[in-house]
C-alpha cells in the first residue's frame, strides 16, 4: 500500500494545532505539521520488499536508532489509522532484518550500494553505512516494537521483534565480558579520535561488572569509557518489552531471559555506574570502565541521562535521577552552555557552545512542570533561525550558527514535546513513571 505523506488533517493534529494556537503563537502548531509532515514526505523510502527504509535527513544512510525515534511520534497518530499503522510495520520490519544481517553495525544503505561514510572501514559488507557498535542501535527497535504493539494491539511484527531480540540478547550477554568474548573492533585511519577505538580497535580496557559495553556512543563518537550508562539502562527497558511481547505469545523461556538479562543491567549499573557528586550527592556517571574510572557529563544524544525517563523506565521522581539531572542542567555538566539564545545540554560530537534541540525537547519531556515544556518548546521555535525545522545544534549566542540543516530527529522530537504539551502524545499508553 502507499504510505501516507501528511498528517495535517488527521484529527489529532488538528486537536493538537487549536490547543497549540492557544498559547498565543500559530507558529507551534504549524511547525508541529511542518515536522510531522517532513518526515513522511522526504524521509521514508517505500521497498519493492514491502519496507520502508527511512534516512535521517541530510544523510543517504538509515541508523537503526534515528529511525526509531522519527517514527516514534506517530505512535499518537496510529491507533485507528491503518496507513500509519502499515508505515510502521514497514520501517520494523527493515530495522529486524538490519539487525539479522549485522547486530554490530548502526547504520545501512538501501541497496547492497557499498556505500559507506569511510570506504576504509573494516566491514565489506555492501549493506553496511557504518559499523559502530553502539547498544542503543539494538534497543531502540526494541522499544517501538513494544510500544507499537500497546499503542495498536497489532502482533503482525512480534515474530520478527522477538528474533531481534534473541540476537540483541546475544550480543549484550557476549559484549558482558567485551575483554575475553568480543569478536567487535573498529579502526577507522582518518578522522579525529573519536571516530576510533584505540586498542588495536577493541577500545579501552574495561573490567567485567555485569554491564554490556559499547564502542560507540548515540553520538556516533567513541566511548571513553566501555560501560555507557544510559545505554544500559535503555537496553533493560527495551528488553522488558521484548520479555512482555514474549510472555502474549507464550514463549516463557525468551520471556525469563530477557527479564534476567534487564534486571542484571539494571543491577549492575545501580552498583557501578553511580558516583558521589560533591554539589549534587549520588548522581549516575555518563560512562564507567569497572576499573574505577568514570566520566561525569551527559550528551544531549538520547539514550542520554537526561532522558531516562523516556528511554528507560526510571521515574522522573526518582532521586539518583531527579540528582543527575539538575546536574546535567547546571554548569558542572562540561557540555552545558547558557547563552543569550538559550541554555541547554549540547555534546562533543558538535563544537564548544552548541546546544542540542533534541535535548532541550527531552528536557521539557522529563520535566514535572507544565510551564516547563511549554518554555522549552518556545525556546525551540525561537532559535530555529527562521527555517521552520529543527537543527542539530546551534550556537547558544546565535541560532543562525548550526549544524544540519536537515536533521529529521531533531524535528521528530519537536514533535513529540508539541503533542506532549497538547495533551496529545503516547506516553500514557507506555510510560507507567509519570
């Protein structure tokens, strides 16, 4: 069937604009169907196989993870639209069969092309952009597999979801003890630092603590240290859905696997991935190796520590998350910058002084206060340069400095806290920590 190119008349969003349209600024609304409508028109690819492969805007390439969250919006939209419903499946069933060619990698071409973002990569695999192992690549398709299926009732993708989890099962439980059971590496010659792992490509040492490591953060930069902590606590979350999809069609022993491995996660990561910060008491690490290092910072990527409660089950309230997070609002988090455009969380993956829109839209998703997300969405509306669309990062000075123009993630996210604001988003039907 035809995917559909625009929501501008779905009910929803028309509910959506008029509760925007009085805040007082007709500009919410209609960027709230500017994105939608992005995405739909210019991202998603239909395949002579049924899928739907879907690029991350100025970028001809599909990362497991940025396709997850452009589509996670229009789990609002699904129930009782069966196009929506049928792009989704579309676009899972894709992520399942990436996983099936290669867990390790992140990002893949439409075609076996032999594209890649360095030719030089070690990977000959003609289906694969790029091959950095990141754990949320796994655990996104995860999450909107289970929350497709609470937000329809459709199982047509549970078969597929459960395979992808079997395999990202394998891969966690192995990338357990990276040191000894690894097969990964990446080299990459050209580029900074963090386009590599040291180590003759196995990345830095690391000590088993019961997390699974990860070469690469949701940046697409290197870790520093191999336990990310939001990551891990993602992939609990991801593998709880998978245990819950697998218990409604009784497969009891996938079901006990992936509940053992997620409790383990999130032991471990309680044990090891937390530190005693001087100003804000225990608060989690960004990064940890289980050999006493830890990196204290967050990046405005997502799964990111700011938006746990939105990728991992951890309540809002929860104190070692309430801590962490007005740390990572407040200077001592490096990557936090406050400007005479905004103040926000940005990363090292982009320069000194940016801020993410996506983290300033996580910020006011996660927080408790009404007038809260409606200032972060004013904020994303005022420094979005006068385009219309969200960017990747902008200069907290000046918003017309940024970074792509064309970031379908960022706008996704717009997305998400517009419909969130107007009382209209999914995270009722799935988030039980609000």
């Amino acid at each position: 069937m035809r995917f559909p190119t625009s929501v501008a008349d779905h009910p929803t969003v028309r509910r959506a604009v008029r509760r925007l349209d009085d805040l007082g600024d007709p500009r919410l609304g209609r960027t709230l169907v500017r994105c939608l409508d992005d995405t739909l028109a210019r991202t998603v690819r239909p395949m002579p196989d049924g899928t739907a492969f879907v690029v991350t805007g100025d970028i001809p390439a599909m990362w497991l993870r940025d396709s997850s969250t452009q589509l996670m919006p229009y789990l609002a939209l699904a129930p009782g639209h069966p196009g929506l419903q049928e792009l989704l499946l579309a676009v899972l069933r894709r992520q399942f069969a990436q996983i099936a060619r290669d867990p390790y990698a992140n990002a893949f071409n439409a075609e076996p092309s032999g594209r890649a973002h360095d030719p030089a990569d070690l990977c000959d695999d003609p289906w694969v952009w790029e091959r950095k192992y990141e754990v949320d690549s796994l655990a996104f398709p995860l999450l909107l597999a289970h929350r497709f299926w609470v937000a329809t009732g459709r199982t047509d993708h549970v078969a597929g979801a459960l395979r992808a989890a079997r395999a990202a099962l394998g891969v966690w439980r192995t990338e357990q003890d990276h040191e000894h059971r690894s097969p990964y590496r990446f080299r990459r010659a050209d580029g900074p630092p963090s386009d590599t792992l040291p180590n003759d490509g196995r990345g830095t040492p690391v000590a088993p603590t019961g997390m699974t490591w990860s070469g690469f953060r949701p940046s697409d930069d290197a870790c520093h240290h191999g336990y990310n902590v939001p990551a891990n606590l993602c992939a609990a979350a991801a593998l709880d859905g998978a245990a819950a999809l697998a218990r409604h069609v009784r497969d009891a022993e996938l079901a006990e696997d992936a509940a053992e491995l997620a409790a383990e996660l999130r032991a471990a990561t309680a044990r090891h991935g937390t530190v005693r910060h001087t100003e804000h008491g225990l608060v989690y690490a960004y990064e940890v190796d289980g050999r006493g290092g830890a990196l204290l910072m967050d990046d405005a990527n997502m799964p990111s520590l700011l938006s746990l409660p939105l990728v991992a089950d951890v309540p809002a309230t929860d104190p070692v998350y309430l801590a962490t997070r007005r740390f990572a609002l407040s200077p001592a988090n490096p990557t936090w910058y406050r400007g005479a455009a905004a103040e926000g969380i940005g990363s090292p993956h982009t320069p000194e002084g940016h801020i993410w829109p996506i983290a300033l839209a996580v910020q006011g998703l996660t927080g408790t206060d009404e007038a809260e997300r409606v200032a972060a969405l004013r904020t994303l509306l005022a420094t979005d340069a006068g385009t219309g669309q969200m960017h990747e990062s902008f200069h907290k000075d000046d918003p017309s400095r940024f970074t792509r123009a064309w970031f379908s993630w960022a706008n996704a996210m717009y997305a998400e806290l517009a419909l969130d604001v107007a009382d209209l988003g999914t995270r009722p039907l799935w988030d039980a920590t609000r």
